[in-house]
C-alpha cells in the first residue's frame, strides 16, 4: 500500500520574551513519521493505528485520540471525509517531555504526510491549524510557536491565533542544546505561569521581543542573544525548575550572545559567539548536567524523505 515519510524537525518555542509567540526550526534532533495507507477488514477497526519506536518510546500513547499525531489525522481525515485506515509510524528520535517539541514533531510530521499522501493540497497556515490541535493533547493548549516552525522552517512569530496568523524570518544562525535529564512537562510548566501580569512587565517584553525582531533583521546576533535573555514573566517563573540553569547563565557569558529555556524546558538553547565558542558552551553544558548536547542550527520545516 502506499506510504510516505516525513522528516519532522525539533523546535524551540518562546526564545525568552515570545512566549507563545516565536518558534525556531533546529536541524537537530528531529522524528520520522512515516504514514501508510492499510487495509482495513472490518468498519470497526480504527482508522488510524499507531506505533512508536525510538526515545522513551514506551510513554508515547498509543490511543489515536491521546496521541498528538493521532488526534491531528484523525481530524484531517474526518473534515475531508478520507475513508481509508492509516498507519502511523513515529520513530522518535526528539526526547519526549525535553523543551524540543517532540509532542509537535509528531503533530507537524503527521499533518504533512496526510497532506501529501492524500492530496489535500492544505497550505503551510491551514497545517499549522490542524497541527496545532494535537499540542491541546499534549500541553492543554493549542499553542503553534511548536508546530509554526515545524512547517514552515526558520524562525515564526504567530502573530493571531483567531484568526491564526504566522510570520515566517528566515533566519541562519547557529545554536548549542542541553538537555538536561529532568522531568519538566508542558502541561506543569504552563499551569505555573502568572495569568496577570503589571503593565511594566508588559512594556519589557514587548520592547525585548521586537528587539529581537529588528536584530534577526539587521543578523546583530549579540542584541539578539541580549533581547532573548530580557525575558521578565516566563523564564523567571521556569528558572526555578531547572537545577544548573542559573549556573550556566553564568559560566556561558563570555562565549554566548544569550542562553534561555527552550520551550517549556528543560532544554536550555544558547546563540554561540562563534564556532570555537560553541565548543566551549557545549563543554560547560556538558560539566553540569552530563546530558545529550546538540551543536546545531536553524533548520528547514517538516519534508518528505525517500526512504
Ligand atoms: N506523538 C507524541 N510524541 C511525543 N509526545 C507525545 C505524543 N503524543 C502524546 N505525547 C505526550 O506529550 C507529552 C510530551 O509533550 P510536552 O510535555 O509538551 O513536551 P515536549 O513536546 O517538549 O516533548 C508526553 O507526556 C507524551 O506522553
Ligand atoms: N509556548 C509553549 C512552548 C512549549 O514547548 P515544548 O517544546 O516544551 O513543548 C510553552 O512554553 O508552554
């Protein structure tokens, strides 16, 4: 039967002031989701039939409608009335629960691959919408600044989410990942969050997070690490659940333009001054959390590979 596989890449949300907001394509790590078109014996069976193999591949729910893969065919396959069964095939190479999107990997992957297989001919924003249904699974809210940079690649800003409205920059630029071996899920890292904040903080953010802007614009790669770090609402909030990081916002200073959270964490994302400096910060990550470093860049969004 027919199949077809996607390279799915990992993300990393927020950057500090956007959260929400911005999103970055990472080469690496990234999933394979590969969806096959299955006979199906009987009407009772399920439409959409899961497997998952690779990273922590045994916490992955099986149950199409509390995987965020499955969630999101299912619901491509019910609003354009696709009869067939599917098999959906996630080989997990992005950690699950780390700060990287791995949830939205599978939701980004899976969204191109019944896009392609099926020929629905959807564009990026109507994937990023459907995409982000499977995030509410995963984190109790649809948030895009995953799956915008899932599918388009680059850097994103959602600027709406009704209507929904992504901007894409693109943006090359090279970046070291910790992921350190604690547990931080989106859903907690969420519910700690302030749901007022003083108009001052407001102010901060806005100015940091339009900083960013102009500097990925003007590729004034030290105003942007400097921005990034002017969070004043999220991190600080996160800081605190992830032992080391205030260590290594320390020990980086001198070979990054700036260090923040990666998504809802535990991964911590720095902007390396240069390549020699991206040793170095590979090597600090390394002394605290002795956990997976990637020494990576900004990548393309989720593509069909021939395997
Ligand atoms: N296809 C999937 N891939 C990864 N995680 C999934 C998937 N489906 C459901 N989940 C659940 O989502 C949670 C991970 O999502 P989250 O906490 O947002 O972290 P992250 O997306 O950064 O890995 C895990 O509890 C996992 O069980
Ligand atoms: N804006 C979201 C991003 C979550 O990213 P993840 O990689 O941790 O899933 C949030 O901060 O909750």
């Amino acid at each position: 039967m027919k199949e077809i596989t996607i390279y799915s890449p990992a993300t990393s949300a927020n950057l500090g002031p956007g959260y929400d907001i911005f999103g970055l394509a990472l080469k690496e790590p990234y999933d394979l989701v590969t969806v096959e078109i299955i006979e199906s014996s009987c009407k009772c069976c399920e439409k959409v039939k899961i497997s998952v193999s690779g990273e922590k591949a045994e916490e992955i729910p099986l149950d199409p409608t509390q995987n965020t893969a499955g969630v999101v065919a299912l619901k491509m396959m019910e609003d354009f009335n696709i009869q067939e069964c599917i098999h959906i095939k996630i080989q997990k190479g992005i950690k699950p629960g780390s700060g990287l999107g791995s949830s939205s990997a599978s939701c980004s992957g899976v969204a191109v691959a019944v896009n392609k297989l099926f020929e629905l001919n959807l564009d990026d924003l109507k994937l990023i919408k459907y995409a982000s249904l499977g995030e509410a699974v995963a984190a109790g809210a649809p948030h895009a600044d995953n799956v915008a940079p899932g599918i388009m690649g680059n850097f994103t800003l959602t600027t709406s989410y009704e209507p929904l409205e992504v901007l894409n920059i693109p943006l090359d630029m090279d970046v070291v990942v910790a992921l350190p071996n604690i547990q931080v899920s989106t859903k907690e890292a969420r519910k700690i969050l302030p749901q007022e904040i003083p108009l001052s903080k407001m102010v901060n953010n806005v100015g940091k997070a339009t900083g960013m802007i102009h500097s990925i614009y003007n590729k004034d790669f030290e105003n942007l690490g400097k921005y990034m770090m002017g969070d004043q609402v999220v991190e600080p909030c996160r800081a605190t659940l992830i032992q080391g990081y205030d260590e290594a916002k320390v020990k980086v200073k001198d070979f990054a333009h700036g260090i923040t959270i990666s998504g809802s964490g535990p991964a911590i994302i720095a902007i390396p001054k240069n390549k020699e400096c991206s040793s170095e910060i590979a090597k600090i990550f390394k002394e605290i959390w002795d956990c997976p470093i990637y020494e990576t860049s900004v990548g393309k969004g989720a593509y069909e590979i021939k395997k």
